[in-house]
C-alpha cells in the first residue's frame, strides 16, 4: 500500500514502518550510549524510554514528511529526479530532503520536550 501515490509512488506504508522502527533502534542506542556515560550529548540524565520514542517518532513523522514534500515539488516542477548524480535515486536532494526535516524535529522535539 502507498502513503501518497499521486504525490510519491515508491513511498509505502511499510517503508514508513520500517523508518519508525530503525529511529527506534537508533534512539535507543542513543539512549544507552549517553546513560553510559561513553558521550556527552548534551541530553538531561534519566530520560525515559518514551522520550527516547518520542524523539524516534518526531524524526519518522518530519523524515516522512520532508520526503512527501520534495517529491510534490518534483511533481509541481514536472520532474522526475532533482538531478542525475545519483542516477536511479532521484538525485541528490532526494537523499536528504528527510534529514533536512528531520533535523528540524530533533530541535523541535528538544526544545519542546526537554524545556530548553
């Protein structure tokens, strides 16, 4: 099942879960490297496993969305790709158009989240 096929016929439903479950992996790894003591992130002590979840869910939802959006620009632009560096991927900005939303999450989710 697609997401958005008029918008982005390769994004589906099980695409977008398996999203949310790697950034939960990855929260969670996250989770255990900063409570470990092995760095610094710049994160409050004892946060919860919901808050970890919470920031996986914040970055599957803003991913999903910067990619959703790229590919209605394409579409409004009449283009297939955003360029040919990547060929058969789209191009380039389609590699980072979720990162760039994601990243706007993160510090959504920090500044909401944790108060500062």
């Amino acid at each position: 099942r697609r997401c958005h096929a008029a918008v982005s016929p390769g994004k589906s439903w099980e695409g977008v879960a398996a999203e949310a479950c790697w950034a939960a992996a990855t929260a969670m790894v996250i989770r255990g490297v900063h409570e470990g003591g092995v760095a610094d992130l710049r994160m409050p002590p004892g946060l919860s496993v919901a808050s970890y979840l919470l920031l996986a869910l914040t970055i599957t939802a803003t991913g999903v969305t910067g990619d959703l959006c790229e590919s209605f620009l394409k579409r409004l632009g009449g283009f297939k790709d955003s360029g040919d560096f990547f060929p058969g991927h789209g191009g380039v900005l389609d590699r980072f158009d979720g990162i760039f939303f994601a990243l706007h999450g993160l510090v959504a989710w920090r500044l909401l989240a944790l108060g500062s």
